[in-house]
C-alpha cells in the first residue's frame, strides 16, 4: 500500500490548529463584546483629571449646576464623584493625558452600585470608565506635567538662602510663554538682613510677600 503523504498529513493539522484557535479565542471574544454591550448600559461624562499613577487616571466629573457642566445635558449617575478610569487608544501614550486635562469620559453600570438609599458606590480599578478625548487646552506645561492653568505662584525666599534669580527668570518666562499668569511669592521678608532680592526693580509681575 502506498504510504501517506507527510505534506498532506501537515497541512491537515495545521488547518485543525486553526480552526480550534478561531473558535476557542476570536468567536468567543467576540460573543462576549456583544453580550457586553447589550446587557450593560452606558453614560457620558465630563470633567478634570486630578490624579495619574501609571495607567490610572482619577477624574472629577463636573456636577450638574457647574460653569463647566455642558448646557443642555441631562444629568448622569456619577456627576460630581471622582471616579477611576482608564484612557483609550493613543491616549495611553506617555504624556497624551495631563493632570488638568479637561476629558470626556465612558462609563457602564459596571463602574458603580445603586444602593437602596438612592447613593451610589464605586466599584473596580476603572475598568468600567474610560477617556474617549481630551477636549481644548488652555495651556500645558511639560515639567511638571499640568494641563489649563491660569496662574503659576513662584516662590523664593528674599534671604537664607538666596534667591536662585536665573531659576526665577526660567519659571517666569515658561509661564508667560504658555498664556499663565505668573504671580511671586517672596518669603522670609521678616530677616534682620537685607533682602537679597530687594534690588530686583519692578517687572510688572503681580507679587506676595510674608
């Protein structure tokens, strides 16, 4: 009798694997998005990132009534709560999402639990919430990594010790150049000694002192 052919008897096997991996791995994932999306119900939100750590994003959802909440929009069951989320994407990359950041944000009904009272508790790391964008900055800063501020408080000590004036000059500039408003704030003024900064003349930067 003729003997099989090996090539055949491989391709066979091959063709097996495959076909156990598609119906083991990809068409189960797939019937679980879809039983995903069809059992749990999802909300929109927005508001500011107070917090990074690695992956995590904590974010602070604006509360119905805000200036910044958007007109018009109904009422959702986590407005007004920070909530843990993760961002989607190439939001991921590091750097895309600044502490400050203005976003709107996904969520289901895994994200939380009704309770009786009419509250709400939340659940899980932020694997039910996500940021889906980041909406128009204000202004960004690299180092410290923030988003949309309005003013930026330099503080430097009028004495013991010196003011480092070249590092003031930087903050100042990096301040101006990105749209914030730059305010000094002078320590130490109460020294016995003269101030080491009081020669600096005036620079039309709005300043405190104590």
């Amino acid at each position: 009798s003729r003997a099989p052919d090996s090539r055949l008897f491989c391709r066979q096997a091959v063709d097996k694997s495959a076909d156990f991996l598609y119906n083991k791995f990809i068409l189960k994932k797939v019937e679980r998005d879809r039983t995903g999306c069809e059992n749990h119900m999802t909300y929109q939100g927005f508001g500011i990132v107070t917090k990074s750590n690695g992956g995590l994003f904590s974010v602070l959802l604006y509360p119905v009534g805000s200036r910044l909440f958007p007109q018009g929009r109904e009422s959702q069951p986590l407005d007004g709560l920070e909530i843990p989320t993760r961002a989607r994407g190439n939001l991921r990359r590091r750097g895309a999402l600044l502490v400050g950041d203005r976003v709107r944000v996904t969520y289901t009904d895994e994200a939380f639990r009704a309770e009786p009272d009419g509250g709400v508790t939340l659940t899980g790391d932020g694997g039910g919430a996500t940021v889906e964008e980041i909406l128009p900055r204000s202004s960004a800063l690299i180092r410290p990594p923030m988003a949309n501020l309005g003013v930026l408080f330099v503080t430097v000590a009028a004495a013991d010790p010196a003011p480092d004036l070249l590092t003031l000059d930087k903050l100042i500039s990096i301040a101006e150049h990105n749209a914030i408003e730059p305010v000094m704030v002078i320590t130490k003024t109460d020294r016995k000694r003269r101030p080491s900064c009081g020669h600096l003349p005036p620079c039309g930067i709005p300043g405190l002192s104590r």
